[in-house]
C-alpha cells in the first residue's frame, strides 16, 4: 500500500460517520453497522475479523522482529436508546456548517472514524516499530458480555491501549470504576390497619439515610474520592400490607486505593439490608504517569487527566489511556453532535501521538 492521501481519508471520515449515524446500532443491534464499518476497511485492503458484533484488523507494515510490542486502538460502535426532546431525527445525520447532529455522533462515532483514519494512514507508512490492532466493538453501553470482553483472548498480545472516548483529545490516565449492589431489606408482613410485622421500607430508609451522610476517605490524586449514591428503590405489593421486602441499589464510583471487595465489605457492615453484588469486572483503571504515551502525548500539548466516566477500560488487563474526539458532556443529551473541525483535529493529533511513538 503507498502511502494514503491523508486529505482524502478526513473527507471519508466524515461520510463514514453520517453513515454510522444514518445506522442505527442500539446496544446489542449493531450488526449492520459493524459490516458498514468492515466494508470501509476491506476497501483499503485490511483483512477484517469479526466476532458476534465486533470486528478488528490489524496492520502489517511493523518491524518483523521478536517480541514487537503491540497498540490496540479502540472505540464502540454502540449507542444508547434515544431520549426524548430531540429537534431532529436521531438516527438521520444532520450537517450544519461546521457541526454534525446525531445519535452517537459524539459518543463514539467521532473517534470511531478518526481511530480508523489514523490506522489506515500509519499501516500506509513504510515501517512501524511496533504492531497495531484495530476493534471497534459492541455493547459497551450496557457492558455487556458481548462486547470487548468477548474478543480480548483473541486480539493477542496488547502492551498498549488507546480508548477512544470524547475526551476533547485531553488523556485520561485514570477512570473511576464502578460497582453496582442490590440490597435488600427483610422485614414481616402484617396488616397496616393493625400496625403488626416489620416494614422492610423502614429497615430500608433507615439503610438509605446512614448511606446519604456516608463517604469514603481515601482521596486518589487523580480521581479524588470514591462516590455511592442509591438510585433506585422499590417496595410494598399494597397499601394496606406491611411489606416484608424492600429493594434498592447502590451505585459506588471506584477509585484505585479500593480493591472491589474490600468496598463491598465496608459497605456491608455499614447497613442491616443484605448485599448482592453485581458482576464486579468494572475496575478502576490507572497507568503510569511515565509511561512512554503519556510523555508523547504531554510532549504534544496533551492535558492529563483523571475521568470519572466509564468505558471498556475498564476491562482492559494491560495499560490504557482514554483519548478521543468530542465533549463528554454531549454525550448522551438530545441532539448530540460534534465539531467536524473537532475530528479534523483529531485525526491530526492521533498521528501525532503515533507516528514516531517509541516504546
């Protein structure tokens, strides 16, 4: 392959998103988005694998020598269902001077398309130092198990990741992980008129209020402390029946002085209700201020940061770094757009960071 106008890559980059906008690909829906996407890559050439939703390529122009060090460059395909208030069609691409409206356009659509620019670009390259792998995969909107946790066995080796999220092309260094609880209160059922049993709501509430006041004191420099807050509540069959049940949820945003465990031990000596905790896999994630990729991307006039927001992070077992086009505070909000200025830039910095990057 001789080396690919780069001018001409951006152009596609933005036909290429409002084509995955004028797709729909709802969590665990994103079957023709993803051969939309294949379809791109097998016209310059790359052979595309696939696994339920996800597909990755890899490159071939790297130094052939023993232990080459490998890059994984990701982003997701996914979106959540659209919510109410938007102005236009969520699922109809919308261009307007130098902005582009629609469902996932931001989150993740904009570094789907500037991570696939930048890969082709550097696989046209004579020689690499290092090996890259493509992905662009499914369900981490839901973090499903369909989604990157499905392929990872399969990518090989990964010594590096770059996570594409809309970060305004800043480096998160650090993301906050996540830990989900069901509790449940026990009480016993009696009838209200006659005052008997034990209200499990009250059990519940009186769980709910110690946790309000609660928090947790080991302040990460990165990701300051570790959140809780109950988002969810649910008890009673009638209104004349003491309810012996009440239900709620506890969502508990990590830091990385907390093992998981340990979190939920806390927890659970803290209040009478009994704890089920959800999958734990979400860890928070962190990578060495000195790593090689954080000094380029410094070198390059690259803020770093710690994130509060979820993503494949943090299912990811080697050292990865967030980095992507657009504002997280768009994502998920009626009429999402992004800058197509922004994914120029975008595509500019990934080679930047990239292209003469030593391990």
């Amino acid at each position: 392959m001789s080396v690919v106008n780069l001018q001409v890559l951006k152009k596609e980059s933005i036909q290429l998103l409002m084509q995955i906008i004028n797709t729909p690909s709802i969590s665990k829906k994103e079957n023709e988005v993803s051969f939309l996407i294949e379809n791109y890559l097998h016209q310059y050439g790359f052979h595309v694998k696939r696994k339920f939703n996800n597909i990755w390529t890899e490159n071939n122009n790297y130094t052939k020598k023993e232990n080459i060090q490998t890059i994984l460059l990701n982003s997701h395909h996914d979106t959540i269902k659209p919510g109410k208030n938007w102005i236009t069609n969520p699922f109809t691409a919308i261009r307007k001077e130098d902005k582009l409206i629609g469902l996932g356009s931001n989150d993740a659509g904009a570094s789907i398309v500037s991570l696939i620019s930048t890969f082709v670009y550097l696989s046209s390259l004579s020689e690499l130092p290092y090996k890259l792998v493509l992905s662009i995969t499914a369900e981490e909107e839901i973090s499903g198990p369909l989604g990157v946790r499905s392929i990872l066995s399969e990518l090989g080796s990964i010594d590096l990741g770059i996570v594409g999220e809309p970060t305004k092309m800043q480096v998160a260094i650090a993301e906050k992980g996540l830990i989900v609880l069901d509790c449940i209160a026990e009480g016993k059922t009696g009838h209200s008129a006659r005052n008997t049993g034990i209200n499990a709501i009250y059990i519940a509430t009186r769980d709910i209020e110690y946790l309000k006041n609660f928090s947790f004191d080991r302040k990460s420099e990165l990701l300051g402390f570790t959140t809780l807050n109950v988002t969810q509540i649910r008890g009673g069959i009638q209104h004349n029946v003491i309810p012996d049940i009440c239900s709620f949820v506890i969502d508990i945003r990590t830091n990385e002085l907390y093992r998981n465990e340990e979190l939920i031990e806390i927890i659970q000596e803290k209040i009478h209700s009994k704890i089920k905790p959800r999958p734990s896999y979400l860890n928070s994630s962190f990578i060495n201020p000195m790593h090689p990729i954080v000094l380029k991307a410094q070198s390059i006039g690259r803020n770093i940061y710690g994130s509060p927001t979820l993503s494949d992070q943090s299912i990811m077992p080697f050292s990865t770094i967030k980095m992507g086009v657009g504002d997280s505070k768009r994502s998920h909000t009626p009429n999402e757009y992004v800058l197509i200025s922004e994914i120029m830039e975008g595509i500019d910095i990934y080679i930047c960071l990239l292209k003469d990057f030593h391990f």
